[in-house]
C-alpha cells in the first residue's frame, strides 16, 4: 500500500469506505482515490472489498452469526 501523510489518511479511508457502500464508483470518487493509491493498490482494494461484500452477503443469507 502507497505511504500516507498521516493528515490525509482518514481522507483515504474515506474514499476507500464510500467504494465499499456503493456499487457504482464516479469518475470523481476514482480521480481523489488516484491521488492516494496506485493502480494497482485500487484492484486489489476493490478485489478485497468485494469478497468481504460476498461473504458478509452469503452468511447473513444463512443466518451465520459472528463469531466472539
């Protein structure tokens, strides 16, 4: 993952929270995450919010609870 300034980190994670409450993704969303991540850091952060997105999908269509 790129290094980030620690004033603009929660900038970051922001950015990377409205790509895991949306479906669809604007160019304006994708040019701020440019300007914090490569890439290639965008793929995989989209490939790994996607499967949290499929797993949390599958286990509460089965009822699975959270492990404690």
């Amino acid at each position: 993952m790129a290094r980030i300034e620690p004033l603009k980190k929660e900038e970051a994670q922001g950015e990377t929270k409205a790509i895991f409450e949306s479906e669809d993704v604007s160019e304006e969303l994708f040019k701020r995450l440019k300007s914090y991540f490569s890439n290639s850091e965008i793929v995989n952060l989209t490939l790994i919010i996607s499967l949290m997105n499929v797993f949390n999908r599958f286990n509460g269509a089965l009822g699975v609870e959270l492990e404690k």
